[in-house]
C-alpha cells in the first residue's frame, strides 16, 4: 500500500513538470485602431507567420471597408455621383445587407449612410462645427436609408442603395 501511494505521489509529481501550453499573444494598429491577438495551440504555430496572415486579412479587409483610404472598394462607392454599378465582393454585399437589417430593426437609429452627417459636423476632418439650421434639412433628407432592393440579374446581384447627394448607387456583384 506505501509503494502504491509512493509511486502515485511520484506520478503526479511528474505530470507537474511537463511543460504548460502557453497562451500566445501579438498586438498591432489597424484600421484607425489596435488589434490584440491570443491565442493558444496544441500544435506549433509559427508566431512570425500567424501574425503576417492575420495583418494581410486586415489589410484586405481596410482595402474593400475602409473611409479612411480613398482606393478602397466602399470610398469608390461613396464618391461615385451617377446611377452606374461597381462590382464588389460578397463582402461589401453582406455588409449592405446587414447595415440594412440592422437599420430596419432600429428604426433608422443606425443608418450607414451617415457619412454626410459626420462630415457637416467636422468629425471626419477633426473640426468640429455646429451646423446652421439651413444645412441640416438639406443633409437630414440625404443620409436616410431610404430605398434598398436586390434584384436578380444574370450573373449579378443589384443593390441599389440611396448614399450621398439624393442619388441612388448601385453595388454589383458578380457570382
């Protein structure tokens, strides 16, 4: 019974000096923010690898979503003042379509079209205003999400979508 007892001591002292998976951890600045990564693996993962992959799916993602850098998919988008469609990922179509849902099932309290809004008050060039009560109407009856239908087209889907300027704009996407 002591040799039991030694031997089971004895093992559980050995399980105790295996070494503990470590949980592993990076930061970096993207998208106007930081990002903090953890994560843990049972098999080896390369640090210097994971983190790359991780920055590339960012930068991919800011160069279709990002309003900060004109070249991306949504500021194309955003400055184009005619009726005609752009081919965009499926992303940008399921982003549409979520602001849309989520628009509808809060009343309008959130809009993605209120770009116009944010740059009347200054908050996208950081001087911030108080709008004159002549421009705010005129802005108001531009940044409502106020007509968005899919339509089945060969090869594409058609999101029209009222942005800026009281035009409407098409996002295409090709399947």
């Amino acid at each position: 019974m002591k040799t039991t007892l030694m031997l089971l001591a004895i093992a559980v002292c050995l399980l105790g000096c295996q070494p503990t998976e470590q949980v592993q951890s990076f930061s970096g600045a993207a998208q106007g923010t930081t990002y903090h990564v953890r994560y843990w693996s049972e098999q080896p993962i390369s640090q210097p690898a994971f983190l790359r992959a991780v920055e590339q799916e960012l930068q991919r993602i800011d160069s279709l979503m990002s309003n900060y850098r004109n070249d991306s998919i949504i500021e194309k988008f955003n400055q184009q003042h005619t009726t005609d469609a752009i081919n965009v990922g499926p992303e940008i179509v399921q982003l549409v379509t979520i602001a849309k849902q989520i628009s509808e099932a809060t009343s309008g309290c959130y809009d993605l079209t209120i770009a116009p809004l944010f740059s009347l008050w200054g908050f996208r060039d950081q001087q911030l205003t108080i709008p004159n009560g002549h421009n705010l109407p005129h802005i108001l009856v531009s940044t409502q999400l106020i007509s968005s239908q899919l339509s089945n087209l060969p090869k594409a889907i058609l999101l029209l979508v009222l942005i800026y300027h009281q035009s409407r704009k098409a996002i295409q996407y090709s399947v």
